[in-house]
C-alpha cells in the first residue's frame, strides 16, 4: 500500500510541514533554500528579534524615531534571512560529515547529495554579499559591527569539537544583532545594549539546550558536545537559571534604556516585557520532556512567540 501523501523529494527530516520551499518554490531552487533553511523559518526569527529588540530600546532611550528606522527594521528583517542563510550554508559545509552520520541531520542538502560543497560555498558566498550591501546603507559604527560579526559566525560550527559550551558561540552569534540594531539607530554602541545582548545570549542557552536533546544520542556516538549532553537529567535545572538570567539582565537593559528620558509609564510597560517572557519559558519549562525529540523541537519553535513578547511590550512603551 503506497503512501497517500509522500513527503516532496529531497525534504530535510526536521522541516514544516507543507513549507512553501517543498511546495511552492521551483524545484531547481528548491535544494539551496533548503541549505539556508528557508523552509525551518524559526532560526530567521531568533536572529531578528534581538535586532528588534535593539532597535526599540534605541528608540524608547532616546524618544525619538525617524523613517530611517523603518529601514533599519526592514534591512534587519531581510538581512536576517540572507545571514541565518549563509550562516547555516557555513555550518553545513563544516558539518558535512557529521550530519551524515546523525539520523536527523543526513537528508540535509550536503549529506544528502543535493547540493556539492563547491555549490554551497558559491551560494554562502551570494548571501554574505547581499547582505553586506544592506549593511553599508547604515552608519559607520553599524557597518564595522556587522563585518565583526563575522567572527562568530566562523567559529559557532567547530565550538562543538572544542566545548561543552557551543551555545554560548551560538548565542554570541545569533544576538549580535542587538549590538548592531540599537548602534544603526543612535550612532554609537552604548551599555543597555550591552546587557541586551547578554540577555540574548542566556535566552540561547535556554532554545538551544532544548533543540540539541533531539540529538543527544547520535552526538554522544560521534563525539560531539553539547549543553544537553553536559547537562543531562539535571536540564531543567540549568534551564530554570538561563529563564531567571534573560529576565534579569533584559530588565536592567530595559531600565537602563528608560531611565533618562521616557515616562514612568513607558518604563513599566517595558519592564512588562521581559516579565511576560519568563512565563512563557516557564510554560516551556512545564512541558519539557527530554526524552521525547518531537516535544523537543515543538518547544524551541515556540521561542519565536517568546522573544516576540517583549518586543510587544517595547513597541506598546514607546506609544505610551
């Protein structure tokens, strides 16, 4: 009896459902978007929301906004894609042999036969380009953040061969954009950014520690680390100091991005952000089970509506 619904040919294992990539794009396109994962949209997401995240702080400290921030949104939305796009053809590249060797991981574009590396580099390398000529439309500061972001970037893919900590490199990664979005708005690097970033960076623990436990298994047979390795059965302990950790240090960027200039009411409704937050990774916290990889990636998806709340909070304290 055959299949009434096969999956699209050359669908990666961990991909949505009916994704537009499998479904609407051409089939020939079909290969390097699902190398930048255009068809896992939430990674785009956890790259973006720090930026935003940035850029209304920027603003709320400030009290001012312009169209120029518009584009700066815009820009970031677009860069988003094209960089978690290069970034994952980069880290395919460096992981090419692992990911044939993990169950979840070997119908990716590389492993898989899909894509040849010398296809992937010349792709990686397009999207890196465009997003550089989005990058050179803001200020000076914006642009020299942005080409050291770069350096992250690099080294994320090999931390695994070297810590028990490659989180962090993705977190130091995947939140810059925090650093780069609030500088593209005032012009210069300032401290609540700073602490915004590093809100970021512990929010990465927490998504990533969850998504790596689909792969524990297959990683402890290859030698690879991870956070959900070092961790083991005491995870949701760690996980529970990464909620109470993001909450903390968001709320000392926010009153630090507040304090001078918007109204007491804008500071609350901002503080309201990071507040609503850690409920909803609280919520994450009571559904956890590590054991089940579906439950697993089902809660890291849901860390995009997580770091979409306080961005509602911050765009609601600056109308107040």
């Amino acid at each position: 009896m055959t299949n009434a619904n096969p999956s699209p040919e050359g669908q990666v294992a961990d991909a949505v459902g009916g994704n537009w990539v499998d479904t609407l794009a051409p089939p020939a396109t079909r290969p390097y978007l699902r190398l930048s994962r255009a068809d896992r949209p939430i990674g785009t997401w956890l790259l973006l929301l720090p930026c935003l995240w940035g850029l209304s702080l920027a603003m709320l400290h400030d009290q001012s906004a312009t169209w120029f921030d518009a584009w700066i949104a815009l820009g970031c939305g677009i860069g988003a894609f094209l960089m978690r796009g290069a970034g994952c053809t980069w880290n395919d590249i460096t992981d090419r042999e692992f990911d044939g060797q993990v169950e979840r991981t070997r119908s990716r574009p590389i492993p898989s036969g899909q894509v040849s590396v010398k296809g992937a580099v010349i792709w990686m390398a397009a999207q890196g380009l465009l997003s550089f000529l989005i990058l050179l439309t803001f200020n000076t500061n914006a642009i020299l953040l942005g080409v050291l972001a770069l350096v992250p970037v690099a080294i994320y893919p090999f931390a695994k061969r070297f810590t028990w900590w490659p989180q962090v490199f993705l977190g130091l990664a995947f939140n810059w954009g925090a650093l780069l979005a609030w500088t593209a708005h005032s012009g210069q690097l300032e401290a609540p950014a700073v602490v915004l970033y590093l809100a970021g960076i512990v929010w990465t623990l927490f998504y990533d520690t969850i998504y790596a436990h689909q792969d524990t298994e297959d990683d402890a047979l290859i030698g690879i680390k991870s956070t959900a390795r070092l961790f083991g059965t005491d995870t949701a302990k760690w996980l529970r100091r990464f909620l109470m950790g993001t909450v903390g240090l968001m709320g000392i960027a926010v009153i630090f991005s507040a304090l001078d200039e918007a109204s007491v009411l804008a500071m609350v409704l901002a503080l309201g952000g990071p507040w609503a937050m850690g409920w909803h990774m609280a919520w994450q916290l009571r559904g956890l089970d590590i054991e089940d990889p579906a439950k697993c990636l089902q809660l890291f998806r849901a860390n995009r509506d997580t770091g979409i709340i306080p961005l509602l909070f911050f765009c609601a304290a600056l109308m107040a």
